[in-house]
C-alpha cells in the first residue's frame, strides 16, 4: 500500500507532462513529421511540376502570354526561373493562393525573331528540384487597320485578277480531248475563276499556213481545238495573244520581215479577228468561221518584240499598222500592247523596259503610238536558273513591284493614256527552258533541270507573295505561265491533274474576287511585326466581309533550293473591328490534298486570331461581320 501510495505521490508531477507528450507527438503525427516515421513520410512528397501547355505563343508587339504552372510537393515557397529563353522575353512567375503553384508570364517584342525555341522551366523546393522543357514561340503581329489604305492598289482598291495562259502548239496536243474528258477539263479550268485566259499560238497552230490564194492556206483544226474549248468554259472571255507572224512573212533569223510583210501581217491579224467575231472570211473558195457563237474581246499584238528582232520603234510601227486593220473588222475588241520580257529595270539590259517604254509612250507626234491602247503587257519571271536559291527569287518579287509602277509612271505621261491598266500576262517563278540539245537555254553550259519549285510548296508562298505586292503597286492582271504543263510550268498536268500550283491561284481568286461591274476589294492597312520572313494583306469586300492573306516566306537555310520554309505562326489583330459573327481558315501548304484541294475549318472570331503555318505556305482567313 506504501508503495502503491509513493509511485501516486512520485508520478502527481510526471502526469501532466505524459499528457503533454501525447498531445504533441498526436500533432506531430497528423501533421507527417514526428518520430522515424515523420522523417519517412516526408520523403515520399517528390516534388512534381507540370505546364498548363506544352507551347507557349509570345506575340512580338509585348502582348504578355500566360502558362499555368502547376506544382506538387512539400510545403513551402516554390522558386521558378526559366532558361534558355531567347534574348528579348522576359519572365515572371506568380504564386495563386496558398499552395506553391502559379501562373508563368512571358512577355516578348520584336527583338525577338520569330521562330520557336525550348527554355526549360526549373522549380525548387522543400531541398527538391525538377526541371520541364517546353516550346516558346515568337509570333508576328499583323495588326488590321479598321480604314483604307488609299495609297496602295488603285486608289485603295484591289484590282488585280487572276488568269492563265494556253501556249498552243503540236507538243501540246489536244488537251481538253471530247465527250466526257472535255467537259471535265473545261470544268477544272472554270473552277480556277481566270478572267481573259491567254491564248498563244505557235507552231503548227498558227492557223495561216501559206499564202498561195488557195483555201490549203489556212487551217484553223489544232487552234480550235483548245481556243473553242476555252471559249465555252471561264468567263468566255479570253484574250489571243498574236504572238508570231506565219513562217512564210518571217527572214531566215524566224522573225517577222517588216520591210517586205507588215502589211500582210496586219491583214493576217484583220482574218483572225473575222474568223471569231464577224461571221468569217472567204479565202480560195472557202468560208472560214468559228463554230463558236462567243467572240474573242481582247486581243494582243505580238509577243516580246524585244527579244524577237525588233527596236521599239520597229514595234510602234508594227502596232500602229495592225491595230487599226483589226479594228476595221470589229470596233468593238479591246487590244493589249507590248507584251515586253521585261527584267534588269534600270541596267540597260535587253529586258529592261526603261529602253521601250520612253519610245512607245512618246507623243505621237513624237513617234509614240498613235493607236488604240486598253492595255499595256509584261511579263516577270523570278530568274532563269534552275541553280537560283529559294532566297533569290524571294528577293527578286519587289522589284515586280518597281517595274510596274515604272510603268504606271510612263503611262502619266500620256494624258490619253494615263488610265491604261497595266496588266503581268505571263509569270512564274523560272524563265528558264530546254534547248534543242537538252542544255539550258538562259545557261547553255548547264544541262537544263526542270524547275520543280512551279508547282511545290515554295510555289504556295511565292505566288501569293507576288500577288500581294503586285496588287499593292497597282497591278490588274496577273497570268500564270501555263496552265497544261510540267512541274515547272503548269497549273495542271497533260492529264488535268491540277497540281499544288492549281489550288494556289485557284484560293487568290476565290479569296480576292475581282469581279467586272462590281466594287473591287479595298485594301486595308495593316502593320506587321516582321516583314522579312511573312507577307500579309488584308482586304474588305462591300458586304464587309474582311480576308487577311498570311503568307510564310520564312526560308530555313540560305542556301536552300525548293526547301520546305521555317513554320511561322502569325497573331491576327483585329482589335480595330466590332465582332465577326464567323470566321474560316484555308490553307495552301505542303500538305494540302492535290486531288481536292484545301479545306476550310471554322474558327471561333476573337480580337486576336492565331495562323500558324508549318513551313513555306498561305493561309486565308475569312471573317464576316
């Protein structure tokens, strides 16, 4: 009983503080961290972080972009930084709530070149750190002016339309075929929407064959068999290029021999005329007439006279002889002039225009011309080598620009004149073609390589490229050079095929209507972050529908010939525009189907609208208030 009695009395003091042992290591226990036990537990929190996104896109007007960054481990204050960031992105990182998770910023400018990079994020915490690697890319800011640009275009307007041309020869056959291969041809040249599609013949097409009075002089069969055809299809309105004189008018160098034949070639230019528009002519006993009912409107005189044996005065007589005697026939047809191969602006070489321009657009008085002029041709190539790098016939599309408004500028000189649209009748991106003996003709000791980039995806930057700064400097016309052709040339294949060339100009001139009798597309104005590897040009249509073309011209290397391009992502701003009801997106890319060509997807409006395009491409981006 003592001793019952003293370990009482002993253990009065040591109780409270049992109790308080208990109600300590309870706490500690619940809160993971007493004992052996707490010590293990904490070591199974591994520390884990992940991103909200995978990429994050850092526009280059400083418009900051946010990432979540969600983080999961100890308790404690988290501390994040990023590396490898490109020189001029900034970052901060702020915690949300309580816990060490929280939200990323990027803010980036146009220092920044646009591209992707991958920084690496790096969180530590609780003695703990982990890293996570992710994509960072700088966009281009194309910001859309809610105005007009009437600098730019015709007095702001968009005028330019889209064709294409018809070399026709024995070579070429008989493209268009009968019955059911006809009517699909003829319907896959109406779907590119080409206004005048150019017609040239030459060869055993040039429908005059002799001139012995006898009705064996002319045959019209291998011509019509692709002129009726495009007669009946696009807007049955083409335009026949008379681009060579009969052999029998030309000397022994194949041109035309002025001294001996002008006038038989005017009266040559007067029969083509009757034979599409005026119920024919008899010749040797024979009626020669079109079986078609549509005319021919538009009409050019002669093709390159500067590489074809003649000065520019030569041509002024030329086209002051025969552009009367054809419109002796028909009053009414429109005519088309010089047709110039036209490169070198400025270095007196035999393309450069500033050596015909002066002479032909001279007073009459003077020994300019004195006829009818509707409109005034040329035609631009991106060179003549198939060894020339992507980056070079980049180069060479502003200075299309410069040539037609040197143009434009001649043309004011001519108060009767002044009006006169100029038009490109024949582009691509190689002049270049086989000589006889297979060798190059712009470089004879090369063995001539079809140049592959006519129809690739670089073609679906190029041309929309062309489009673009040729339609700003005021051009109204631009023809593909062909339509049936190689990979180089054509727009289709012998087979009618279309190729990516094909669905390039056929998403310009379904995505910029230039329309007779209807108000033309406006050209908006727009800045851009970054000029140097995209094009942009926004237009709005009378219903208000707006269209911003994004071209990516961004090349990978410089040395690249028919590369792929660098992806370029663009930031639409439209921040200008009260809200679209919808928006669509089309593509034209490496990627685009050639059997059905692209597809639009719908987009949800927004005041910033993301294009991305994976390398060499167009894209255009349709919104409808």
């Amino acid at each position: 009983m003592r001793v019952w009695m003293r370990l009482m009395r002993d253990c009065a003091g040591w109780l409270p503080a049992v109790a308080g042992c208990l109600t300590g290591a309870a706490l500690l226990t619940l809160a993971g961290c007493s004992g052996g036990k707490a010590s293990s537990a904490g070591a199974a929190t591994k520390l884990s972080i992940s991103l909200g996104s995978s990429s994050v896109v850092v526009a280059q007007d400083g418009t900051p972009a946010t990432v979540p960054v969600y983080i999961m481990g100890p308790a404690g204050t988290a501390t994040v930084t990023v590396s490898g960031l490109p020189a001029g992105v900034s970052e901060q990182f702020t915690p949300v709530g309580s816990g060490p998770s929280g939200t990323l910023t990027l803010t980036g400018g146009a220092t920044v070149a646009a591209g992707s990079y991958s920084p690496t994020l790096t969180v530590s915490l609780g003695g703990q750190s982990q890293t996570q690697g992710f994509t960072v890319v700088s966009a281009v800011v194309v910001k859309v002016a809610n105005t007009v640009d009437t600098t730019e275009g015709v007095k702001g307007a968009l005028q330019q339309f889209m064709s294409t041309s018809f070399q026709i020869t024995e070579y070429v056959g008989n493209f268009f075929g009968t019955g059911a291969t006809q009517t699909t041809n003829e319907a896959t040249l109406s779907a590119l929407q080409p206004q005048h599609v150019r017609l040239q013949a030459l060869s055993q097409a040039i429908p005059m064959k002799s001139d012995t009075g006898g009705a064996s002089d002319w045959d019209f069969t291998l011509l019509d068999q692709t002129v009726q055809p495009v007669l009946a299809s696009a807007d049955h309105s083409p335009e026949f290029e008379i681009a060579v004189a009969p052999a029998w008018m030309c000397d022994a160098s194949g041109h035309l021999d002025m001294t001996n034949h002008l006038k038989d070639f005017a009266a040559y230019a007067a029969n083509l005329v009757a034979y599409y528009n005026t119920g024919g002519f008899n010749w040797g006993g024979k009626h020669f007439q079109s079986a078609s009912s549509q005319h021919i409107q538009w009409w050019g005189i002669y093709n390159e006279f500067n590489l074809n044996g003649m000065t520019a005065a030569q041509y002024v007589t030329l086209y002051d002889t025969v552009a009367p005697a054809m419109l002796a026939v028909d009053p009414t047809i429109k005519l088309s002039a010089l047709e110039l191969s036209d490169y070198g602006l400025g270095t007196g070489e035999m393309g450069d225009p500033q050596l015909y321009l002066p002479t032909f657009l001279a007073a009459p008085k003077s020994g300019g011309v004195s006829a009818q002029v509707d409109s005034i041709s040329t035609h631009l190539y991106g060179g003549c080598n198939q060894t020339d790098s992507d980056a070079a016939l980049f180069a060479a599309v502003p200075q299309f620009a410069q040539n037609v408004q040197y143009f434009e500028q001649q043309l004011q000189t001519r108060a009767d004149l002044a009006h006169v649209p100029v038009w490109v009748t024949e582009n691509n991106v190689n002049a270049d073609f086989a000589a006889a003996n297979g060798k190059s003709n712009c470089n004879p000791t090369q063995v001539f390589v079809t140049d592959g980039r006519g129809s690739s995806a670089f073609f679906a930057a190029w041309r929309p490229y062309v489009f673009s700064v040729l339609g700003k400097a005021g051009n109204q016309a631009l023809y593909q050079w062909m339509f049936p052709g190689d990979a180089q040339y054509g727009e289709v294949d012998g087979n009618g095929n279309p190729r990516l060339s094909y669905w390039v100009d056929r998403a310009l001139a379904t995505s910029f209507p230039m329309t007779p009798g209807k108000a033309a597309p406006q050209i908006l104005k727009l800045t851009a972050t970054d000029n140097a590897s995209i094009e942009a040009l926004a237009t709005q249509n009378a219903d208000g529908t707006v269209m911003v073309m994004v071209v990516d011209r961004a090349v990978h290397a410089a040395g690249d010939d028919n590369g792929s391009g660098d992806p370029r992502t663009v930031v639409v701003d439209l921040s200008s525009f009260s809200q679209f009801y919808a928006a669509s997106l089309t593509s034209v890319t490496a990627g685009t189907n050639l059997s059905t060509g692209p597809t639009g997807a719908g987009m949800t409006p927004a005041a910033r609208m993301t294009v991305t395009l994976p390398g060499y491409g167009v894209a255009f981006l349709r919104l409808t208030p």
